[in-house]
C-alpha cells in the first residue's frame, strides 16, 4: 500500500480538521454553558412543595418580633442587611439559631436576624391588609 499525498491535500486535511475540531469545541462549550444555567437557575416548580416544608422544618417559628414590629409567616417583606443588599419575597419563619427565611422569586434566602439592618412590609402586603 503506497500512500502519497500532495502539499495541497495535506493543507487542506490540516485545514478541515481545525473547523471540525473547532465547531465541536464551540458545542461543547454551549451544552456546558447551558447545564450550568439551569444548575444556577434555583429550585424548580416541582420542587417547591418538597422545599417549602423542608423550610417550615428548619424555621418553625412564625411570628417574629423585629424593632418592635411583628411579622407573621406568610408576609412579603423586605429586607436590608447590614452590608447593604435588599432582597424581597415572602416570610417563611425564624429558626432556632436566630435566623430568618426568606422565599424570593429566584432564591430561597436564610439571614441571621442580628445581621439584618431594617425590615418591613412591602407596600402591597399594607394594602391587602387595610
């Protein structure tokens, strides 16, 4: 078996490997870019009920007194830590060690209460209640 090639075949070979070799390098790294979004995207809808009473298990406590206000489980509020972040969404209870749940629309959120500079009642949440 005599196998010749010419320059020009050999270049294109060269050629052809480098487009195919970076086509699959450009898929590989949109699916890896694609499964680590939906990773990063939080919980799923039908995750929620199972996440919800892991929540209520882990933060049982659901009337919390803060700077002489009371929250009840359930209220949208929104909250300012002490390094500055504000993050909004519904109250899910205070746990043992101090700490608050938050459920937001993207996150599920757990803040020690000694760390949390202001909270109140979102805006909505005073109508519904008038």
């Amino acid at each position: 078996m005599n196998l010749q090639f010419t320059l020009r075949e050999i270049i294109f070979s060269a050629i052809l490997a480098f487009i195919i070799t970076s086509l699959l390098s450009y898929v590989r790294d949109i699916l890896s870019l694609t499964r680590k979004r939906l990773a990063a995207s939080g919980y799923h809808a039908k995750d929620t009920g199972r996440i919800l009473r892991r929540c209520y298990r882990l933060f049982p406590t659901d009337i919390i007194q803060f700077h002489g206000e009371t929250f009840h489980r359930g209220m949208r509020v929104h909250v300012t830590t002490s390094q500055k972040k504000d993050f909004e969404g519904q109250l899910i209870g205070l746990s043992r060690e101090n700490m608050i749940c938050v459920l937001t629309s993207r996150y599920i959120i757990a803040q020690e209460l000694s760390k949390i500079q202001d909270m109140r009642v979102c805006l909505d949440e005073k109508k519904m209640e008038v």
